[in-house]
C-alpha cells in the first residue's frame, strides 16, 4: 500500500480564508435584518453577499481535492475509510447539533425543533437543520459514503483516458444547478425532499468533481514544479470577472423585479464558475505562499481549526447579537458587522485553540483532539460498536 502524502498547507490556509468569508457571510444576515429597521437600504448588504457567496464551494472543492491527493494510488478499504470520519465528523457534528437543539433555546433563541418530538429531532440529525449551517456536515458525509468507490472509478480514468465520463459529469451537474435554479423560481412546494434539495450531494457535485481532478492533477504532477507569480496573477484575474459576472447578473436582476433572495440564490449557473474560479485563485495563492515559506499566519492558524470553528461560530455570534448592541439604532451598522465578525472569529478561535488542548473535549468539539480509540485497529467492514 502507498504511504501517507505529506499534508499540503496551502490547503489549510484555502479552509483558513473559506471560514473567514464563512462568518463573514453569517454576520452579513444579522446586517440584512437590521438594516431595513433602522430605516436603511438593504442594497450594501446584500450586495456584499452576492459578492461572497462562494465560501461554502471551496469547502466542496477541497474536500475533494484532499480526499482524492490523498488516496491516490492507494486501495481505500470502506469500512476503515468510513469508521475514520465517523469518529472525527459524525461525533463532533452530534455533539453540535444537541448543543444548538438545547442550549440554544436555553439562551433565548430558537430552532423551530420540538426537541420533545423524536421524529422531528431524528429529521433535523438527518438534514442537519438543528442549525443553519449544520447542512453541510450531512451533504459532505454523503461525498465520504460515496468516496470508496468513487476513487477507484476517478483513478481508472487516467489510464483508459475516458476523460469524456468526467466532462459529462460536470455537464450534467451544471445543468441540475441550472434547472433547479429556474424550477426553485417558478414553483413553491412543501414537500420534504423539496425544501431539503440543497441537501443532496448530486446538486454540488460538480464542485466535488473539480475538487478531485485537481487532487488528481496534484498527486500525478512533478512536485518539484515551482508556482510562478503569473499563475498566481492569472488565477484572480479570473476570479475577478467571475465576479464581475456575478455582480451584473445580481443588479440586472434586481431592476428586472426580482427578489434579494432570488438574485443571491446560490443554485445560480454564475455562482458555479465564480466558486470554482475563486478556489482556484485560493489554491494558487495558498501554494505559492507554502512554496515561499509565507503560509504561516492567521489565516493558516484559523484553517488549522477551521472544522470546530465552523460548528461553534453561530452559538457565539447568536450571544454577541444578543448581548452587544441590544437597543443599538444600527445607524453604523458596516462598523457593528466589523466587530462582530472580528469578535465571533477570535473567540470561535480561542474556543478551539484552547479544547484542542483537552483530551476527549477537544475530540467531542471537533477541534483537531483524535478519537481516543482513533489508534485502534477496526477490521474492514465492522464499526467499533460490532
């Protein structure tokens, strides 16, 4: 069996900046509801969203990435691939989630979960709506339960050259995107497998396939190769007018009667190449910086912890928005949104940093602690608990 690649940094400072834009993003929504109270216009805002939201397509993108560098040209057995992520995403995101279902209501805020009604508590586990973000931990747990055999099939597309399946694939992803996006306009439903279509892997996956073609192109490429500045350049110049598209097809919608939410709705063809050419530019920039010994900082020291910070910032940015401006008038709003971003980054950080340092709280938490059992060996195909 091939051995363990060496970890890639710039792949930490890509989660370290992707979580920066992540909180950013969530204290734009506390923005967006107290703007228009104050007697203000929701346009900045907004806008400043539309222009952000392509945070959650990195996490897609490195997740494959990660994934595929890493096993490739290795036999990845499902039953230890598996157990693995049981133990550092599984528990963690439990743990979180009867967090958010508990204490959240405890503090004054609410989930809309009857925490009394089992069925209900079972289908917010299931679709990760104890919280907000927590979606995403059940849409990445599909990629991993798929990943055992999607490896084997991506690796066998270097040899054969059958590079057109992977062409198709994205193809057809774009097309779900695009269809969805239209269908989510013109029609309302109430039907569960409805409301929770951004929870299925099949409508990002062309983000995971990306993710793992560039994983593949890292691991077969010369690691010698140095990155120069003009790549770099390169990347943001089309991250910029990935930006640029996005920005006109927002105002351009806006004056053709459209809703905030139907002009930032991430299902949006734009939003595709504009997730895709920012996570490029982040990768290129991250590899460049590891290349010229500059990827120490805070952004790498934020990505270091970016999965517990991740799970732990909407319970305390929930705190600050009760405790810090309560009666504010929200006048100065740009400035509230600034501390609270910066507050709820460095004590998510310091929160992390600190149970990092404690073992089991630290595993529980999801601050990088390994599973007290992670040394153990399972058999492939059992769980510890068979």
């Amino acid at each position: 069996m091939a051995k363990r690649k060496p970890s890639l940094e710039e792949v930490t400072w890509m989660r370290g900046a992707a979580m920066g834009v992540v909180v950013l993003l969530h204290v734009l929504g506390y923005a967006v509801a107290v703007v228009p109270g104050a007697g203000g216009d929701p346009f900045l805002p907004m806008a400043s969203v539309a222009s952000l939201r392509f945070a959650r397509q990195i996490f897609m993108v490195i997740t494959g990435f990660v994934l595929t560098y890493q096993y490739w040209g290795r036999t990845v057995e499902p039953g230890p691939f598996l157990n693995r992520r049981v133990q550092s995403v599984v528990v963690p995101y439990l743990v979180w989630s009867a967090i958010y279902l508990t204490v959240l209501p405890a503090l004054g805020g609410a989930t809309g979960i009857d925490v009394w009604n089992p069925w209900a508590v079972i289908e917010a586990l299931l679709t990760g709506g104890a919280m907000y973000h927590l979606y995403y931990i059940v849409l990445t747990l599909q990629f991993y339960l798929l990943f055992p055999w999607w490896i084997r099939w991506f690796q066998s597309l270097a040899p054969k050259r059958r590079q057109g399946w992977t062409i198709f694939l994205a193809a057809a992803g774009l097309v779900l995107l695009y269809v969805d996006f239209h269908w989510t306009l013109q029609y309302t439903s109430s039907a569960k497998w409805f409301l929770y279509r951004d929870r299925f892997l099949a409508y990002y996956f062309v983000y995971f396939l990306f993710g793992s073609a560039l994983g593949a192109a890292v691991a077969l490429a010369d690691p010698g190769r140095r990155l120069s500045r003009r790549s770099v350049w390169l990347g943001w110049i089309a991250a910029g007018i990935a930006a640029l598209y996005v920005g006109t097809v927002f105002v351009v919608r806006l004056k053709s009667g459209w809703s905030y939410a139907g002009a930032v709705n991430i299902m949006q063809p734009s939003y595709v190449f504009y997730g895709i050419a920012v996570s490029m530019a982040l990768y290129l920039t991250g590899r460049w910086k590891r290349e010229h010994g500059q990827e120490r900082g805070w952004v790498h020291a934020v990505g270091r912890f970016s999965f517990g910070i991740y799970l732990s910032h909407p319970l305390i940015l929930f705190l600050l928005e009760q405790n810090l401006f309560a009666g504010s008038s929200h006048r100065f709003w740009w400035a509230e949104t600034a501390l609270l971003w910066a507050m709820t980054m460095v004590l998510s950080w310091l929160l992390m940093a600190g149970t990092n340092r404690v073992p089991v709280l630290g595993w529980l938490l999801g601050s990088g602690q390994k599973s007290p059992w992670r040394g153990r060996a399972v058999p492939a195909g059992r769980s510890l608990s068979s």
